[in-house]
C-alpha cells in the first residue's frame, strides 16, 4: 500500500518533467510518435520519457545520457526502457528510486535481486543522487522500518563495492556519522554508502531507527 502511494506520487512530480524529458530523450522519439497503444493504457504516451528522466536524473548527465536505462517492474522484473553505449545502467525501483550502476554494480544487483551471490571481481561505483525512501542497514531484503533494523533514509549518495567484503570492516556503520558508512555489514551485499549532501532528517515514526541501536 505504502508503495502504491509513494509510486503514484512519484508519477504527479514526474509529470511536470515529461515536456522536457521528451525533447531530451531522442532514443525514444519514435516510440512515443507511434505510442497510442501506450498513451491507452498506462496513462499518457510519455510514460516511458518520465522514467526514462527519472533514471537518469541518479547520476550525473555526463554518465546518465549514454547509460541503458530499465525500469524494475513491481514483481521484480526488468525492463529496458532504451539501451546505452557506455556500460552504466539508470534504473528505477518498483517505488521510482532511480540509481545508475557501472557494470560491477550490475552484477551485485543481479546477486540482490535473485537472492544470490552477487559476482563482484572488481570495485564498484554506482550513484543514486536522488537519495533514497528508506532501507534497513542491516537486513539486505526489509521493506519496512521495525525496532531491529536500523530503517535509515538517505539523502543524495554514492555507493561502492569491493569484491571482499571484509575490506570494509575498518569503516563504521553509524549512518549518522556524518561520513561513509557500510550498510548490510556482515552479508554478501555489503557496500559503502557515501553521502554527497547532508542525511535528511530521520522519520520519527514508530521502529525507525533515528540513531542505530548499535553501541558506539
Ligand atoms: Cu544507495
């Protein structure tokens, strides 16, 4: 339900980008000339221009403008909106998070996302400067705040991996501390989160953690 708000919301602010993400997104011109059957059945045919514009709006345009942009449907799915030519992935998650993943990333999202072990040889980059609605820090598959699990919102950051996990045990996990920190420590999905803005202020609601409950 939750969900269903936040991507309905999502889909009113994004209407106000839809003009100028349609003069900008010349891979999709074609398609949204021809679109009627879109336009029918999903609510206007520059549906796809407006997730395109929110995928790409996770990095920088430098990066986001070449990059193979796919939206995850709501029962997991990938779906590819354009295709790119210099390795990056903009995507959006079922609620309209966006995040543009270098070719590292993809394969630890693959891992995530299948419940499996994500296939990381090199170090990762991937930025989601739009922030986030919210994830656990420690449990890699929450999808709500609960008294255990760290519910953290993040403002505008980077993120890294490193094919070793345990190369990440020297950095905190508070993510108040004002700098990096390690999310999901201790699994096989474990990342550097790397603020590039200051955190937003946490929700006070019942089970989110404003402050981890973990001793310093
Ligand atoms: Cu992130």
């Amino acid at each position: 339900m939750r969900k269903t708000i936040t991507v309905v919301a999502g889909l009113l602010i994004m209407a106000g980008w839809t003009v100028a993400a349609q003069e900008k997104a010349k891979p999709e011109e074609p398609k949204a000339k021809s679109g009627h059957e879109t336009m029918a059945t999903s609510g206007g045919g520059s549906s796809d221009a407006a997730k395109i514009a929110r995928a790409m709006s996770a990095a920088p345009p430098s990066i986001s403008k070449n990059a193979t942009i796919m939206e995850m449907t709501a029962d997991g799915k990938m779906k590819q909106l354009r295709a790119g030519t210099n390795g990056w992935l903009c995507m959006t998650e079922p609620n309209g998070t966006p995040m543009c993943l270098d070719k590292e990333w993809q394969n630890w999202a693959d891992g995530w996302i299948n419940k499996k072990d994500p296939e990381v040889k090199n170090l990762g980059l991937a930025y989601m400067l739009k922030g986030d609605k919210g994830a656990s820090n420690t449990d890699p598959y929450a999808d709500k705040p609960a008294p255990d699990n760290q519910w953290v919102v993040s403002g505008p950051h980077v993120m890294v991996i490193v094919p070793d996990t345990a190369q990440l045990d020297v950095l905190p996990t508070d993510p108040q501390n004002g700098g990096p920190w390690v999310m999901w420590k201790g699994t096989k999905y474990a990342h550097i989160m790397m603020p590039t803005a200051q955190m937003p202020k946490q929700p006070t609601a019942k089970g989110s953690a404003a402050k981890p409950a973990e001793k310093k």
